[in-house]
C-alpha cells in the first residue's frame, strides 16, 4: 500500500446512525436514504461503532422505546460514504 494510501485510510471515521421516523411513533424508515438519517454519534475505528451500537441496542429493551426501533435499525457507516451526500 502506498504510504498516501495509508494516510487517506487513517482519516475515515465512522458514525453510528440511526434512520428517520417514520409515521408511527415507533416505527422507523429504514429504507431512507442514509442522508436522511441522524448521526447519533462518531467514532474513531469500526469496532467502536459497533460496540456502541450493541450498546445503545442493549440500553434500549422495552418495546415501547421509542429509540428501541431505531437503535435496532442503526447502523456504523463510514464518514467518507458517499450515501451521506446524496440528496
């Protein structure tokens, strides 16, 4: 890997996002484009995200929840994701 290769890897953060609601007040769309979505937080590495994803999920147990839904939809995208930028 070339050493500018390596540079532009080390700068990709990742978010932990969470999808809109939608017209329930439990329900999410998940099928929304990610730029639609909430960035709940920013981490550093993959596993982070991931981590804080099980988490915020676990934190999150009673049904009536309403961020039960939308944590068990979230997902870890990297801050350089094209999807972020659509319209």
């Amino acid at each position: 890997m070339k050493p500018r290769h390596a540079a532009a890897l080390a700068l990709v953060g990742w978010y932990l996002m969470i999808p809109p609601r939608s017209s329930g007040q439990k329900a999410v769309d998940s099928g929304a484009p990610l730029s639609k979505w909430t960035v709940s937080s920013a981490y550093d590495a993959a596993h982070e995200c991931e981590g804080a994803k099980f988490l915020n999920r676990e934190g999150h147990k009673q049904d009536t929840d309403p961020l039960k839904a939308a944590f068990d939809a979230a997902q870890c995208i990297a801050t350089d994701d094209p999807r972020l930028k659509e319209k």
